[in-house]
C-alpha cells in the first residue's frame, strides 16, 4: 500500500466531521506508542511547554541514574538511549527554545554525572555533536535569547 502525500491526508481530514476525526485519532493512537505519545503532547502538555520542558529533564535525570557506568562501552549504550528519548521528545515539541534547553540540560547532566568521557573517543564525540545541535538550533532564536544560552555552552 502507497502512503497518502500530506496534502492528500490534509484535503480529506477537512472533508470529515469532527465523531470521524475523533475516531481516526484514537484509531491512529492503538498502533504505535509513539502516535500515542504525540497525542498525549498534543492534547495535554502542548499548552505548558515549561511544565513539558521539566519532564523531560526529571526523564533525562531517572534515565540517568539507570545508565550502568562500570564500564565505559555501557555507558555509551545508555548514554544513546537517553539521546534517543531525547531526540522523540524534542520532535514532538518542534520548538527549538525547548531543543536547545533540554539538550544543554543533557550535556550538562552528562557532565555532572562522573562518567569518564573523555576516555573514549565515542562518548566525546556524542557530546560533541549535541554542542553542535544545540548551536544550530540556537542560530534560530532570537539573538537576546542566543546569549543566555552562548554562556551555558561555553561552560561545557
């Protein structure tokens, strides 16, 4: 079966009636948990995008406390996990303030942690390339904005 285009799905969405589109939804949201979880963000958390911004940092900070550190090559493995939370929470969100602050918050978390990054070639890269997207990201906000966060990145 051929995927519809997006435009295609956008011209018959407003061809149905609200009990159709409600049905759709809950349909759409049996069949992958992340469905259901852009939902629950869409429905429940969209609106108090600071509320959504602290979960996801107490989610960074449980996920954390999980990693197993008695050797490096898990470390990373975790590590990834985390970045893979991360990465679905953030596309959810599609806004690039709360990008750019939960992934500072996972840097920094990463820092604080204890974890010997600097021992392996892939934890310093990981942490690398999230300094890195969190300055594209950050090139998109306003500029008062880019200096708050500027000093935050320079610390790591």
């Amino acid at each position: 079966m051929k995927a519809a285009t997006l435009a295609e799905i956008k011209r018959e969405l407003k061809t149905r009636n609200s009990e159709e589109l409600l049905q759709v939804c809950l349909r759409l949201g049996r069949f992958k948990a992340d469905n259901k979880e852009l939902l629950t963000y869409l429905l429940f958390e969209a609106q108090d995008e600071r509320s959504y911004v602290q979960a996801i940092k107490n989610e960074i900070d449980d996920l954390l406390e999980e990693v197993n550190v008695s050797h490096l090559y898990y470390a990373k493995k975790g590590l990834r996990k985390i970045q893979r939370v991360l990465t679905k929470n953030i596309r959810y969100s599609g806004n690039k303030n709360t990008e750019v602050e939960t992934r500072l918050y996972f840097c920094q978390a990463i820092r604080k942690s204890g974890i010997p990054i600097e021992k392996n070639t892939s934890l310093t890269n990981l942490l690398n390339r999230e300094i890195q997207r969190i300055q594209k990201a950050l090139a998109t906000l306003h500029e008062d904005i880019q200096a708050d966060y500027q000093y935050e990145i320079e610390k790591l």
